[in-house]
C-alpha cells in the first residue's frame, strides 16, 4: 500500500483537477434548476456548496459516501458494527439524492451524521473536508470523485473503495478514462469488489481488490413507526397479505393480474403496491396511505405511496414480489424483504442484483417467477414460509464478510493515527 500522500497524478487526473475550477461558474444554476423540478432538496440544497454543514461530531470521523438511497441504506450494518465495537468513533454519511436523505435520517444508526456531497469544485471540496476533517474516508459501490480522492490525498487522509460493482457497459465506460482511474484506484488503501466480475474488471484498471461480497444482507431491518405498523396490523388482521415493492408500472400489472388469480381462491387476500415513484401511480384507484387511507376490509388492494415505508410494507406482507425484475431496472434490493422475515419472489430480469439472486435461488431462498400465473402458483404453493426462512440463513452467512470488512477498515484507521 503506498502512503496516501504518494497518489499518483497523470495527465487524465490533472486535467481533470483543472477542469474542475470551472464547476464553480455553473454549481448555482444547476443546483436552481434542479430545486425548481423537485429533484434537490428544498431545505439543505447549499450542502453541495459546502455551506451550512452539520455540526462536526468529536472524536475519530469515519466519512461514508454512496450515491443514492439504497447505497446509503446499506452503510447501516457495517456502521452498526464498527460503532458498536468502537464508541468513540462518529460518522459522515453523505449522498448525492434527495430521496436517501429523507429515508436515512428514518433508520440512521446511533452517532450519525448524513450531509448532500459537495460538487466536486476546489472551493466547494476545501470548505468540506475543513470543516469535518475526517480520519478516514470509504467510497462505496460506484461513486468516486476524482478531486475529493485528490485532496484527501494531499492531506494524508486514508480511503478505501468498497462493495465496489462494475459490470461489462459500466467497464466499458471506465476504459475511456482508464489512466484516470488507475490513479484513483491505485490511491486507495483498500479495494473491495462484491463478486469475481467486477473483481476481473477492477484488476484491467489496475486495482487490487479483495471479493466482500454485498453490504446490504448485513443491513438492519428497516424501522417503522410501532403506531403505524400497529394500526396497519389491525387493519388486516386474519387476512393473507403481499406486496410488489418497489413497485414500477410493469411489476405491479404482474402482482395485480396474479392477485386477481389469487382472490378466486382466496377471496379476502390484500395485495399491497408499494411503488417507486408515487407519481407513477397516481391515477390508481386503491386507497393510498399518502391519503391516510387503510385497507378496509373489502379492499383488494392498498397503495403505500410514502417515501421511506418499505419497513412497514414487509411487516405486514407474507411474501413480496421484488419490484424492478420485469424491466429495465433489472431488480430492487431483496435483503430489506428477507431482514422482515418476507418471503422473496422476484422476476427473470435481476441484473442489477445479479449475484444476490443468484445466491438466494441456490438456497432456495427466492422463488423466481416469470408471470402471473407463476406467481399466483408460488403464493399458493406453500413454500413461503421454508423460502423465508432459508433467506434468513443466507442473511447470517453474508454478515461474516462485513465483520471482517468491518474490522479492515478500522485497522486502517488506527494505522493512520500512528502515521
């Protein structure tokens, strides 16, 4: 391992630092233009100016950044257990989308800090990393910033990559910057990659990666707010209840076309649609809970439209067909279903998570199904409860990579104090 100090800075990197003092001139703009369409967050957009930054925590700060809502859920285990073993270490969060602010700050573990990741602008960077000053910085999955790698570089602070993923478009896409990463990459005082694919990959860039395998089977379960989800219980008390989440229009036509199969012989069976973008189902005509409705006895089916809720979906599901898996998103994360004890089914498109339902169907941990008549079958066939709980297993099996990760990264940090 080189010391921090000691990065490498080619032609791709430097250009790259040069360019980025023009970031500056279009930040605000930008940054407007996206408030206006609701995508930035109305109150803490200024954190990606570096302004109005969270109160630093005392102590050693390890800094964590993914990008969206279900990289920044993920962080919750491998947090958990470094601050469980450790109490006098806090932690950064930051992301990049609105959303994973709002459902992090629901379920943020103890110590905690979450802020929106500043443009990656000289300006923008110094007034971060001066006022947090972080011990030790962890890039997770795919979102690494050329400058910020640059800086906390210069300033000898420690990072790692990991839980990295990187299939064959997303290499492909990498290649056309490859010395750029190759600097990035060799920077780091850790590599880690979730499968042997985006291991093989990260090696052409000229990473060293370790195989870790995913952050998320290690997640807490998500909350849910104890008078809701007992409400919510006793509204269908004695009924047999499921979900499609997260829901996209094409995963909840399947779930419906099945449920309609399933209420034949079952006539008082709840199916809940839990989508991804509420704006995509706005003209459903369920009782939704954005409303305040909940599932009356003669309801067929019930919306859970709220951001952030999926906790209070798979406490009350028997089994949840994950959504994503017949389109393009090529499937949502299985493990906040299998953490709630929710049986799993899933679609044949699962790209996404390719190696997590490759592992869940193995144990007979999933049930695949390709439409509805397949699963409406699975719902009735019996197998929920051995499928849940065989997930249940593979979510203790995959939390031994993150303790070990875990204990990685705080070995690093505490080489870094003696430096």
């Amino acid at each position: 391992m080189i010391s921090p100090t000691d990065m490498h800075r080619g032609f791709a990197l430097r250009a790259y630092l040069g360019v980025s003092y023009l970031f500056a001139l279009i930040a605000k703009p930008v940054l407007r233009r996206r408030l206006a369409r609701g995508k930035e967050h109305p109150d803490r957009w200024p954190e990606k100016l570096g302004l109005g930054l969270a109160v630093r925590p005392e102590g050693r700060l390890i800094w964590l950044h993914a990008v969206g809502l279900g990289e920044v859920l993920s962080l919750r285990g491998l947090i958990a257990r470094i601050g469980a073993a450790y109490p006098d270490i806090c932690f950064l969060v930051t992301s990049t989308t609105a959303a994973s602010a709002d459902v992090f700050a629901k379920n943020a573990p103890d110590r905690t800090v979450h802020q929106f990741l500043p443009i990656d602008a000289p300006r923008y960077r110094k007034r971060f990393l001066d006022h947090f000053t972080p011990d030790l910085c962890v890039w997770v999955e795919q979102d690494l910033w050329p400058g910020f790698v640059s800086d906390l570089a210069k300033r000898g602070i420690p990072q790692c990559m990991i839980a990295a993923r990187m299939n064959a478009r997303s290499l492909k896409s990498h290649q056309r910057a490859a010395s750029l990463y190759r600097d990035l990459y060799q920077a780091m005082a850790l590599v880690t990659a979730q499968e042997r694919i985006t291991a093989s990959n990260l090696e052409r860039l000229g990473a060293k990666p370790r195989i870790t395998g995913s952050l998320k089977p290690a997640a807490p379960a998500l909350s849910t707010d104890p008078a809701t989800g007992e409400a919510l219980q006793n509204a269908v008390a004695g009924r047999f209840v499921w979900a499609v989440a997260s829901a996209h229009p094409e995963d909840a036509a399947i779930a419906q076309e099945a449920h309609g199969l399933l209420r034949q012989t079952d006539p008082t069976a709840l199916l809940i649609v839990a989508p991804r973008f509420a704006q995509a189902f706005a003209d459903h005509p369920a009782p939704r809970w954005s409303k305040g409705d909940l599932p009356a006895p003669a309801d067929p089916i019930w919306l859970c439209d709220t951001l952030g809720d999926l906790g209070l979906v798979y406490r009350a599901a028997q089994a949840a067909l994950i959504g994503g898996t017949f389109n393009a998103i090529e499937g949502h994360n299985p493990w906040e279903a299998a953490a709630l004890g929710c049986a799993i089914m899933h679609g044949p498109r699962t790209a996404n998570f390719k190696q997590d339902y490759t592992d869940l169907d193995a144990a007979k941990a999933a049930l695949p199904v390709f439409d509805a008549v397949e699963t409406a079958r699975a719902l009735t066939s019996g197998l929920l409860g051995a499928t849940a709980r065989n997930a249940t297993q593979c979510v203790a099996q995959s939390s031994a990579s993150t303790d070990e990760l875990a204990t990685r990264l705080v070995q690093i940090l505490e080489a870094s104090d003696g430096r």
